[in-house]
C-alpha cells in the first residue's frame, strides 16, 4: 500500500466510520484495492463487505461505481453514508427526473464519491452518455455472485460487466459476494482477472448460529411455530424475528394468525405499496414491529444487528438462500436460533418455479427465425428489440430470455451494439425562441433544427431522430442521434425542458455465419434443460442439508468450500440429537380420476382461437395445470380459466405424463 494512503487509512477508518481496526479479511481486500489491484471479498452476510469499497472510495482520486441488484440494497448503504458525512447518491427508476439530474450533475462536478446503480442502467443509452464522461475509479459489484451461469441468482446482464468495465475505461473491480461455492468464485476470478491471492474468503461458519431442523406436518407448522415464537415475542422481552414463507397470500394468512395469538407481528411482500413496505421496514428497524413474516422480498438491504429468529416456515429455494437468509441473523455475534419447519409438501411449488423458467423449443425457434430474417434481409444485419414484446411472440418469460440473448451473443450468433429509447418527448419549460437565443453560431442552427423538427401536441413534443438527421446533412449540421440526445439531456439539466424516454429498445449486429436454426434450437433448449437439471439438483442438495446426519454448521461451511469449521459444533440440531427425517407430503389422489376435458378444454379452445387452429404443446398444458405464468398465458387470461394451477400439488413430472396420455389421441 502507498504510503500516503496507508497513512491516510486508519485515520479515515476513525474519523469517518468510527472504528478503530478492521475486521478479518477486510485489511488485505481494502489494501488490494488502494494499491491498485482488482480484488473479490467472499464474506459472510453481516461481515462488513461494504466497508470493503466505502472506505477504499474516500481515498481514491475518482467516482467508485457501484452495482447492485436490489433498490433496497442501495438504499441501506446510502442511508449509512450518508449518516457518515459520505456524498454517496443513487440513480435508480423510484427517482424524478429532476432528482436523476441533480445526482449527474453532482458527479460531474467531482462532488459525489459514491454513485449506485442497477446493472440494467448501463444499458440505458442517455446514462451511458453521461458516464463515460466521468472519470471513474473503481466499478464495485455488489452480490457478485449474480455474474456466474453456476450461481443461485445468475442475472444475465451481470454477464456484460467485464465488457462495461473496459469500455469505460475503470481500472480497478471489487466483487463482493456471501453466497459464492468454489465454482463461481472461480468464474467471477477468470471473468475479470483477479489474482488468486487477491480473492479473499473468510469463511462461511458462524458460530453464534444455532442451526435447527425441525421435520413438521404441514397441518401442525401453524401451531408450532406459534408455540416456538410466543415465549421470544413477549411483551417488554420480544427478541427481533423474521419468518420467511415462500407466497405472498402465505405472508399475509400467518401474521394474522400470529397476530390474533397476541404477538406483535407484520406481514411484508412485494404486493404491498412501496410506502407500506418502507414504514414496516421502519418499524422493524426501531423495534416497534417485533416480527416480520415475509417473502424474501425483505431483507435485502436490512442491517439490523439483533436479529434474534430467523424461521423458515416454508422451505428455501436453495442452500445459498437459506444461507443468506439466516444470514440476518445475529449480526452482532450474540447467539441466534434458525429454525427450519421442514417437509416435502412445497417442493413441488419449488420445482415449478424452475420449470417455468426453461423455454419451450418452440419459443427458442421463433426467436432464432427472427434473427434469421435479419440475417437473409439485406446487407445491414441490425436487429432491433423490445425485451416484453419479444418476450410475449416468443412465449419465454424476460429473465431467461435474456439468458438466450447472452447465449447467442456467447455463440457468435449477434452482438450487442447499443440500447436506445425508441421514443423521446419533452416539453418546453422555456419559450422556443429563447432557448435558440441562448446560443451562437453552428451551435444556434443546431437547436434550431431540433425546435422545427419537433412536433408539437398541446404540450408534449416527439422527435423523429432520422428526419433530423436528414434535415441536418441538408443544412450542413451534425444531428447524430447521440448528439440530438445529448443537447436534450443538457436542456433538461438546465431546467429549460422536461425530457421524457420510454421503450427501451436494444440493437444487435446479427454475425454472417449460417444460422442453422433447427439444429441450434435443439442446442440451446439442451442447455436450458441443463441448467433446469442444476437447478432441481440444488434443491435436493438443500434437502440432504436438512436431513443430514453431520453437523449442519461443518456441512453448510463445506459447501460454500470453506473447510476451517469445526467438525462438530455443538448447537445445532444434528450436535443436540436431533437428526432430521422431512416426512413426505400426504398422499394426492391418482391422476387417472382427474377429469382432463373439465380442466383442460377452454385453454385449449382459447389457445386454438388465438393460434390459428394450432393445437397447445404438452408443456404449455402442463405449465397451464401447474399454475406455471408465462408471458403466453398473461395475454389469454389464463388465470381465470378453470384448470389454471389446479394440479400445482403435483410432480411436474407426473402432470406431463398425464397430459401426454391425453393428448395422444387428440391431435
């Protein structure tokens, strides 16, 4: 490290953040970074990652970009800078363009250090304008995690990051990640170019955690969890506690059976309006709510040290969520208890959440028939998209439809080149005449050019970016799209217009290789059908943690790759005797007495009415039967017709077969 900035360091540390010393692993990833190197922190959730790039941001010359998946994420940390005396600001979708303004202006004057942003806002065309004029740092990716096909939350976009980092020139990465087994450690090492010794792990054992697996009949969870729960929420003793179920209709029926028993309890979901959701979050933060039942849309961004319970009343979706999600527990290193109310009745909703996500190879062809128009069109090869819409012809829901677009961008098929708003309005805060007054020479024909090309409504104007470029090699002035955007930025910033951009629209270069769609279709749904294979694996992985006869805290810590937990640790439920056995769901009446033309005809009437005559595919009758949404059954309405989920107890499996008899005989 420097000198100056060693120098600098500690008292920083103090003066700023009030601590006297770090903590493990955060001295070697803090002084990777302020001596110049890339570097990865792999922490336990409540380790202190963030401070990884908030102290490291006061010391560095530039902007230090942050990343993160979550506006509740960035939020939190924005909060505790901002208590800090830090200029740290967001540009996120819950902002007025005004507020968007005032934040680039600030980082354009050097003023704001610390700038969070979701990945998908580098795929804006106005935001990317502005930030590659911003001399920046260090890019910061927060739940790094997300950029590898191995990892629990891969995120598509996440994918382009290495290729942001290079176009906007920032010298350095830090990835800070909880959830991370060997194999997307070293995905996200190759995939920027840490060195080896600068990805710091500190291990995932936390051994203030008692574990604990309870097996529980689904009829007997409500009652127990009410007798678990009642002795720690009460009155002048409630221990700060969250219960974690998987619905949100789930969250809303168990707090007002907790409630009715007398305990302070809230529910929490994505349903809610954003204004409820922030003041129980409030609420819980100052103690006034004891208990949240919750999807896991809460959490993300909580930094409550006594978190006391953490109960899982519904299974988890996967080890890494179950460790991330007890995670919030016992942040201030006082004993905590986990429980686990486990049985196998969910799974099977489980499943369906990752059967939902493999296209049909039907959708695969269309969007790959698409592109091969393109390519057979003519010399210019540019293939231009709305995400929903292609989403809705494609019937693949938008998340692995990006996964699609990144595959074919892996295999050579397209290339990205740009995103752009397709439509523009603004409407003037300033008269016309003064806003070209403002300006002399080549500058003054130029907006000149963009007022008479504007057409006007009663308030709003719409631009037409070609008729402008034409209009301007007519008159000898450069009216590039990029430059048209551009001046409306400034003009908005300036107060003089209110700028207004919608439909998203991305651009790709479509590659002259000969596309042979059937046999890719095929390749690509195998590789859907890959990750779907991965993803039921790693929920059974979750069942043999729960079922273990090994110490669940050693078995935990070893699947994250971390060896140094003890061999026993004594507060688990496995270390107490207690060796978990999840009973099987109750028994569900025999397919064969399902009436399939009761549930089944009106989606196919429906489908066959909005296809042409063409008959539905076994997997969309079995998606429909399974309560399984895709983008196909939003526009029919499918939700309404009576089969619609009605087999979602079910294997998957199981209904597909049931299906495939039927239709045997009937197209």
């Amino acid at each position: 490290m420097p000198s100056d900035a060693l120098h600098a360091l500690y008292p920083t540390l103090k003066r700023v953040f009030g601590y006297d010393q770090l903590r493990p692993g955060q001295q070697e990833v803090i002084s990777a970074i302020v001596e110049g190197r890339s570097a990865a922190a792999i922490f336990p959730t409540g380790s202190g990652k963030s401070l990884c790039y908030q102290l490291p941001a006061l010391l560095l010359p530039h902007l230090t970009l942050v990343i993160s998946p979550l506006l509740a994420l960035m939020q939190d940390q924005l909060s505790f800078l901002k208590r800090r005396g830090v200029a740290a600001a967001s540009i996120d979708s819950a902002q007025s363009r005004e507020d968007a303004s005032a934040v680039m202006a600030g980082v354009r004057r050097g003023e704001i250090k610390v700038l969070m942003i979701s990945v998908e806002r580098l795929k804006n065309e106005r935001f990317r304008q502005f930030i590659a004029q911003v001399p920046i740092s260090l890019l910061v990716v927060d739940e790094a995690h997300c950029i590898s096909e191995w990892g629990h939350n891969f995120r598509p976009d996440y994918l382009k990051l290495p290729d942001y980092q290079r176009q906007f020139s920032i010298p350095q990465v830090l990835l800070l990640t909880a959830t991370a087994t060997p194999q997307v450690i070293k995905d996200m090492q190759a995939r920027f170019a840490i060195a080896a010794d600068d990805v710091i792990a500190t291990g995932f054992y936390r051994p203030n955690l008692n574990l604990l697996i309870e097996p529980v009949a689904s009829e007997e969870k409500e009652q127990r969890l009410v007798e678990w729960l009642t002795p720690r929420l009460q009155t002048g003793n409630e221990q700060p506690s969250i219960v974690y179920v998987t619905q949100q209709q789930s969250a809303e029926q168990l707090a007002a059976v907790l409630s009715r028993r007398g305990l302070n309890v809230c529910a929490y979901h994505a349903g809610l309006p954003s204004e409820r959701r922030e003041e129980i979050q409030r609420q819980f933060m100052a103690s006034e709510v004891a208990c949240i039942v919750a999807t896991i849309a809460f959490g993300m961004g909580i930094d409550k040290a006594d978190i006391r319970n953490v109960v899982h009343f519904d299974l988890p979706k996967s080890v890494e969520n179950y460790s991330q999600e007890i995670g919030r527990a016992g942040r201030d290193g006082k004993p905590s208890d986990c429980l686990v109310l486990a049985n196998r009745d969910a799974l099977n909703v489980l499943e369906n959440f990752v059967y939902g996500d493999t296209p049909e190879r039907d959708g695969i062809r269309r969007v790959l028939e698409e592109i091969a128009g393109v390519q057979n069109g003519g010399s210019e090869r540019r293939w231009e998209l709305m995400l929903n819409a292609l989403s809705q012809s494609s019937n693949i829901r938008p998340l692995p439809l990006k996964t699609l677009l990144v595959q074919l961008e892996l295999r050579g098929v397209i290339a990205p080149r740009f995103s752009y708003f397709a439509e523009y309005r603004f409407k003037y805060l300033r008269e016309p005449e003064a806003l070209i007054a403002t300006f002399e020479g080549e500058r003054q024909r130029f907006v000149q050019l963009i007022v008479d090309n504007a057409n006007r409504a009663r308030t709003w104007c719409s631009l037409d970016f070609d008729v402008i470029y034409r209009r301007g090699g007519e008159l000898d002035i450069n009216a590039e799209r990029s430059r048209v955007v551009s001046a409306l930025e400034y003009f908005n910033d300036q107060g003089w217009i209110v700028l207004e951009s919608k439909q998203m629209t991305e651009v790709y270069a479509v590659m002259d290789a000969p596309l042979d769609v059937a046999a890719l279709s095929d390749e690509l749904h195998g590789y859907f059908k890959s990750k779907e294979e991965s993803e039921i694996a790693r929920l059974n992985a979750m069942l043999a943690l729960f079922e273990s006869d090994t110490c669940l805290s050693r078995r935990l810590a070893c699947y994250f790759g971390d060896e140094r937990a003890p061999e026993r640790c004594g507060h688990c439920s496995v270390c107490l005797g207690h060796v978990a056995r999840l009973p099987p769901p109750a028994p569900l009446p025999t397919l064969e007495n399902q009436p399939f033309a009761a549930l089944c005809s009106e989606m196919i009437t429906r489908y066959q009415t909005s296809s042409e005559g063409q008959p539905p595919s076994i997997e969309l009758l079995t998606r429909f039967l399974c309560g399984i949404t895709t983008p196909l059954f939003t526009r029919l309405k499918a939700r309404q017709l009576e089969g619609f989920g009605k087999l979602e107890a079910y294997p998957y499996a199981e209904v597909r077969q049931w299906v495939t008899a039927h239709l045997a005989g009937q197209f």
